[in-house]
C-alpha cells in the first residue's frame, strides 16, 4: 500500500524596488551561492553549482547545488512563465536534510507593487516517511528564517550592494 504524505506549504515574500518587466529576468540566472550565502539553523548555506549547462532558462535543464557541509540537491527547471514565474524541482537531496525532505517544489513569483515588485519564494516540501512529518512545522521555522535572509540578500545583490 502507498501511502500519501502532505507537502507543507512555505512561502515567504518581500518587495524590492526593480522593475517588475524586468525582476525575473534578473533573478532567474542570480549567482545562487550570493543569495543563499548564510546557514540558518540546520539548513547549510549554498557554497557552489555545478554540472549547469546552458543559461539556466529553459524548461528541463539541471543543476546540482552542492551545500557548504558537503550535501547535495538536483534542481531541474520546470517551467518558466515570465514575467511572472519560474518554477523548479529539487529531488533527491544528500546530508542531514534527505532525513526530512523527499521531494522540493519550489517558486518563484513576481507581481507588481507600487514602483517595484513583490518577489515571493515558495516551497511544497514532501516528507520523506510519516515520521519525518512530525518535523516538518520545525522544518519549516527553519525555512522561513532562511528564506527571510535570502530575500534581503537577493535585495542586495538586485540594487547592485
């Protein structure tokens, strides 16, 4: 018998002021070890990508991202909408965090407001077991002071600081 476990809904958002026809464009190739530099708690901090082939724009390319402690993720591109989203996989993961997390379904979405945009990341996390469930509310603390700082950070790097 299969058993169906619940992805936990995360999303975190923030507006910066760059113009929303062009925040996609500008997010979607950021250099992912500057907007997700720093660990919070138990998730590590991105140190490089690798085997990324092509301008990470087209639907179905792969990267691998490779944490600071040494784990790993595959992140596949699954669509791309812009101006107003792009959207990605991260299946399967190494280290501490395979534990936890089965599957990633992330997001990220662009809208106007006011003279910049509101950019919103977010993840539907599918646990690994039943058990690893139980820990998803604190996976999810987690996640959402990762995500805070990684918004500042991609505000940062946006308005060129």
């Amino acid at each position: 018998m299969t058993q169906h476990l619940e992805a936990l809904h995360l999303e975190s958002s923030r507006a910066i002021p760059v113009a929303y026809e062009t925040a996609l464009a500008r997010v979607l190739p950021a250099p992912l070890p500057q907007i997700f530099g720093r660990r919070y708690a138990a998730i590590g901090p991105i140190a490089e990508v690798r085997d990324q082939a092509g301008g990470w724009d087209s639907v179905g390319e792969t990267r691998t991202i490779v944490l600071s402690d040494g784990a790993t993720m595959r992140e596949t591109l699954t669509a791309v909408d812009a101006p107003t989203s792009f959207s990605y996989e991260i299946t399967p993961l190494s280290g501490p965090l395979k534990l936890l997390v089965g599957h990633v379904a992330g997001r990220w979405s662009f809208a106007p407001a006011g003279t910049g945009t509101r950019v919103t990341w977010s993840w539907d996390v599918t646990p690994t077991s039943s058990a690893a469930s139980f820990a998803m509310p604190v996976f999810g603390w987690m996640w959402n002071g990762y995500a805070r700082q990684s918004l500042e950070a991609l505000e940062e790097l946006l308005l060129g600081g």
